[in-house]
C-alpha cells in the first residue's frame, strides 16, 4: 500500500505520525495557505489548516477530541507564520461551535471532495460487487470501500456504514454461490459432514484422514494418495466450480482444516457450504499434486536402479568382448597360422557371440531391466490409472490405456501398434508376447512421466 493510502478511514490522531507521514500528510500548498489565512484569529486559522490536512489524509472530515501531536502543531504552525499552542485538540482550538462546524464544512469543499450521491453510490455498488468475487475477507473489503471513495474525491462514509455495506454484498454473494454449489452438485454441507466425520476406523475419522501428507516416499504411501484422491472425487469434490481465486480458496479451506470433524456443523450457512466446499477442492488439488510428485519420485527411482543394474549388465558383456579382442590379436600375431587355420580359429571364437542376444548400448540395457523389474511399474501404473489424467483424444498414453484396459490376459495381442517410439520397436515386437506386455506397462510409465513433465497430460 502506498504512503497516501496508510490512513484512508483511520480516526484522526489515533496512531503516530512518522516524520514522513507529517510531511506528507500536513504540508498545504500556497493556494490551500491563501485561503487558510483569509480567516480570522489565528488559532482559527490553525483549526482550519488541520481540519484541511485531516480531510486529505483521512477522507473524513473529524470533530476529534484526541490530543494533536506536538510536531504536527510546530510543522502547520510554521507555514501559516502563527505561534503553536503547547496543547490542542481540533475542538479545543475552537471558543465558537458554530466556527467549528463551519471550518469542517469549509475544509470538506478546500480538499476537493464532496459527499457521495446515488450515482456514486450505485458506482460503488458495481464496484464492490466485483471485488467481492475475489476475496470474503471483510477486513480487505471495506480497505477497498474507502480507497475507492477516496480517490474519487468522496467523503469516505463512516466505518459503521462501511462495515454494513460490505457485510450485506457479503452476504448476498455467499447466499449465491452456495446455492450455486448445492444445485451444481445435489449436494447439502449436512451430507459433506456426514461423510467426513465417519469413522474410518475407531479414533480415525475419514476428515483426519484426509489431512497428512505420505509420511514415507514408497509406493503404499502413494497408493494411500491415491485412495484419499478417490474418495474426495467420490463426494463431488472434482465437480465443485466455486469461481474464488486460488489464495481465497486456501485460506478458507485452512479455517476448516483447523477445526475438528465434530465442530464442522457449528459454522453457520451458507458460511458453511462454502467453507467445506473450498476445503474439498483444495484438498483435491494438493492430494492430487503430492501423488503426481511422489509418482516422479518414485518412477526416477524405479529407473536409476535399473540403471545400475544396466551399468553392471552392459560391464559384464565388455569383459568377454575384451578378451575376445586379445584372442583375435594373438592370432593375428601368430605368424605360423595359415590362412585356413587363422579362419577356423576365429570361427571358434566368434561363435558364442553369434549365439547371444545381448543389449547392445546402456540404453538398451536399462529398458530390459525395467522390464525384467515389471512389479513396481505394474502397481505405480494402477495408481496412476486411478487418478485419471486429462488427456487430448491423440494422446499417445490414450491409446496405450485402452490397450491395458482390453488385456485381461496379461499378454499384448499380436500385432498391436507401438506408440512408444522407435526405442521400444524391438520390445514390443518380441514373440514372447507376456514379455512383450510387460515392455508394454513399463513404456507406459515412463510415457507418463514424460507427459507430466511437459504438460501434455495433467
């Protein structure tokens, strides 16, 4: 907030005044001096001066009966060239009454402002019918309510009036969208509480269940993920559209996460309706986060160790291509052999050779341990068919779903399209078609992965 709004609608001289907020606030212009001084008295000129200075700093015009710092007497005083009194408040500068209710008037049309009239008033109306779509918190409100009026040069209305007109927009706008939440979903906050606060298993409600976080990054703790981000889809929390932004959403779902599930039914309507709704959205929304994380976590995981594995497998394989190579070298060196001889020896050594199937690259290595290694991939899989992933109707991973769907048998029927790319051409064309399935979860899996990190599947 800049300098110039700090004390929209604060009462005069209720706090203290930082130096630059005096020099600021209580500096008059020559034409504001000019008419200042064309009054009489000087302790009347003084009074206007800083019911002038108090208009422009506050938006109000004030009859304050609290004490005028001593530095904001000394600092007006010496523009308008009079002695500053030692004590003073703005009633007591004044003898006459009338001069003082005169002064307020006076200082009201100095300043520039004037009150507001049905038009501004319907203005502001519109305004605060917006504003109140992005935040409930009232408090945020009024500060816009006057901040509104004040830069329009109109006198900021009391804070009685402010608070009421801000609680009653408030109040529409929470009647609407909680009926708009109840039609949307067929669903009353009676039935959300009778949901979450049953007992899950005996101390454990389903609404405590739902808070923590996987305490460990393992697989059973996805899964758990996973079976909260069902439940909440179970009770309507995906078809929820409450139209708040996300921080408003936030912060109303954190006062339901800080109660308990016996307290839910004392928060009143529609309060309640709306509060409950953001707390199932949000929560959706972080469950649903965390797994996609913990899904990475784990897949990365998966993927080094085999990896390793493929590092150890691919090392193996150098070591009889090393000594194969010295054999090939020592004939070669061996002058004695004829051609024919040097030829049937290399047939000896090559034919082991011919007769594995070995991977070739570390790549190739790694695909094949990860398919080997299928239980892990097989249950991250299931997770992640369970949180049902958005996903364009070309999606590569569309198609490599419905083939899962369709195959009971664990086996991937013949001749079925790969998706997956040239790398996993020889995998999914293998005659072993078990092995072939198993190519085909584990390609799955790191499609997903890719898709999330590139933001084709969310």
């Amino acid at each position: 907030m800049i300098l110039e709004e700090a004390r929209i609608g604060e009462r005069a001289f209720s706090g203290p005044l930082s130096e630059l907020e005096i020099d600021v606030f209580f500096t008059l212009s020559p034409e504001e001096i000019s008419a200042v001084c064309d009054r009489r008295g000087e302790l009347n000129r003084l009074g206007l001066a800083l019911h002038l200075c108090v208009m422009k700093m506050t938006g109000r015009a004030e009859l304050s009966t609290k004490m005028v710092p001593q530095a904001v007497l000394v600092h007006v005083a010496d523009q308008l060239d009079v002695p500053p009194p030692n004590l003073a408040s703005l009633r007591s500068l004044y003898r006459d009454r009338s001069t003082l209710f005169r002064h307020r008037k006076l200082a009201v049309e100095l300043a520039g402002f004037r009150e507001a009239g049905a038009g501004a008033r319907s203005g502001l109306l519109q305004y605060l019918r917006q504003e109140v779509l992005a935040t409930t918190a009232s408090d945020v409100l009024r500060g816009k309510v006057m901040r509104w009026l004040h830069a329009r040069k109109y006198v900021v209305f009391t804070a009685r009036n402010i608070r009421s007109l801000v609680r009653r927009e408030a109040e529409r706008r929470d009647k609407a969208l909680a009926r708009r939440i109840n039609d949307q979903n067929g669903l009353m906050s009676s039935r959300w509480i009778d949901d979450l606060a049953t007992d899950l298993e005996p101390g454990l409600t389903w609404f405590e269940w739902l808070l923590p976080g996987p305490a460990r990054k393992s697989i059973p703790a996805l899964e758990t993920q996973a079976a909260k981000v069902a439940f909440l889809r179970d009770i309507g929390a995906d078809r929820l559209s409450l139209d708040l932004p996300d921080a408003e959403v936030m912060r109303l779902a954190r006062r339901v996460v800080l109660r308990k599930a016996s307290n839910l039914e004392r928060i009143a309507e529609p309060q309640r309706t709306i509060e409950l709704a953001c707390f199932l959205k949000h929560r959706l929304e972080v469950l649903t986060d965390g797994a996609i994380d913990l899904f990475n976590h784990l897949v990365n995981d998966i993927v080094r160790r085999a990896r390793d594995r493929a590092i150890r497998t691919v090392a193996r394989q150098a070591s009889p291509l090393q000594t194969l190579v010295a054999q090939i070298d020592g004939l070669v060196r061996n002058e004695d052999l004829s051609g024919d001889d040097l030829r049937a020896s290399l047939v000896v050594l090559i034919k082991p050779f011919r007769s594995e199937r070995r991977p070739l690259t570390r790549a190739m290595a790694t695909r094949q341990e990860l398919c080997v290694a299928i239980n892990d991939l097989s249950r991250l899989l299931n997770v992640a068919q369970e949180l049902e992933f958005d996903l364009p109707e070309s999606h590569p991973l569309a198609e490599a779903f419905a083939v899962l769907d369709i195959t009971s048998d664990k086996e991937l029927p013949p001749g079925q399209r790969n998706v997956f790319g040239r790398a996993w051409e020889s995998f999914m064309s293998d005659k072993d078609r078990a092995a072939a399935y198993r190519s085909w979860t584990a390609a799955t899996v790191l499609l997903i992965k890719r898709s999330l990190r590139n933001g084709s599947a969310s």
